[in-house]
C-alpha cells in the first residue's frame, strides 16, 4: 500500500497544477452570456424589451412581427415607453423543387420551397440613428398535395414556420447588434 503513495501524490499534484491552470486561464476571459441579466438596466433583455416594432401590412409580416414582440417582451406584448423602433420588410415566394409526371401531358410539383426574406432597421427614438439594422433569410419546404385546399394549408403552415424561423434569427442578430454597442 506504502508503494502507491508516491503515484498517488504526483497525480493529485498533477491535477492541482491543471486545476490551477484553467482558473488562471478562465480568469482572463470576458465572455458573457448574451441573454444573461447583468443586473443592470440596460442588459439585452432589457432593451429587446424595449424595442416597438411599427405595424405591417401583410400576412406573413404579421406573423413575423407577433412572434417578434413576444420574443422582445418575453410575452408581455409592446412596450409602454419604447427606446426603440424597429421596421420590419417581409417578402416571400414560393418555387417548385420537384415534379411529378400525372400524365404524359402533364405535370404537377409534388414539393415546393418557400423563401422568407425579412429585412429590419431599428432605430434609437430619441436621436433616431440606426442601432441595429440586416435582413435574415429562411427556406421553408412543403408538400403540394393535388387537393387545391390542400395546397393552400400546406402554403400557410410553410409561412407560419418560416416566420417563426426567421423572426429567431431577427431576434439573435438584433440582440447582437445592440450587445455590441452597434
């Protein structure tokens, strides 16, 4: 037993110094989380809270917007006195990927791609300079079943899915962009 000592002791040795390493090395860094709550009042959370974002006028703009502002205000709707005011273009459209022959005159697609491309500018309401602006894009894929409302379901359960999509990817570069200073 008196023989493993000598091991047993260079091996917690070991693992103190590696110990002691990755702290003086953790030590260093000055990442933070970007949804963490700093304690301060203008943590991300915070200023996504306060961003109004001005209404739209289509559809699948909506969708963007509504998932948008529960995002921001984590479900508590718009702001009452916003910081910020966020516009917000959506456009979409929507191509074949593949066909399939009916007949020998005919042909259907059986799958499409929709194409969301939302585009936002944010602007500080006091100064009006641009705090945060890009555009974000999502592809979406659907069945084209023959049924005509088939279809159709089918084209708006690919929209609601790419605004929910690309309303994350808005919410993250917005919250970049504004934890940045930008």
């Amino acid at each position: 037993m008196s023989s493993f000592d000598p091991m047993r002791r260079s091996l917690a040795t070991g693992l103190g110094l590696a110990f002691i390493g990755a702290a003086l090395l953790g030590a260093g860094c000055t990442a933070g989380p970007l949804y963490g709550n700093a304690g301060s009042p203008a943590s991300i959370p915070s200023r996504l809270a306060s961003v109004e974002i001005e209404p739209v006028s289509t559809r699948q703009a909506q969708e963007v917007r509504n998932h948008l502002i529960f995002m921001f205000g984590g479900g508590r709707g718009s702001p009452a006195n916003p910081a910020y005011v966020m516009r917000i273009n959506v456009t979409s459209s929507s191509s074949a990927a593949a066909q399939i022959v009916v007949s020998a005159t005919e042909q259907s697609p059986s799958s499409s791609l929709l194409t969301m491309t939302a585009a936002y500018t944010v602007r500080d309401t006091e100064g009006g300079q641009i705090v945060a602006e890009g555009s974000r894009q999502v592809v979406s894929a659907y069945d084209v079943p023959r049924q005509h409302f088939a279809a159709d379901r089918a084209l708006r359960d690919a929209e609601n899915r790419a605004a929910r999509e690309v309303a994350e990817q808005v919410r993250l570069a917005v919250a970049q962009q504004l934890a940045s200073g930008r």
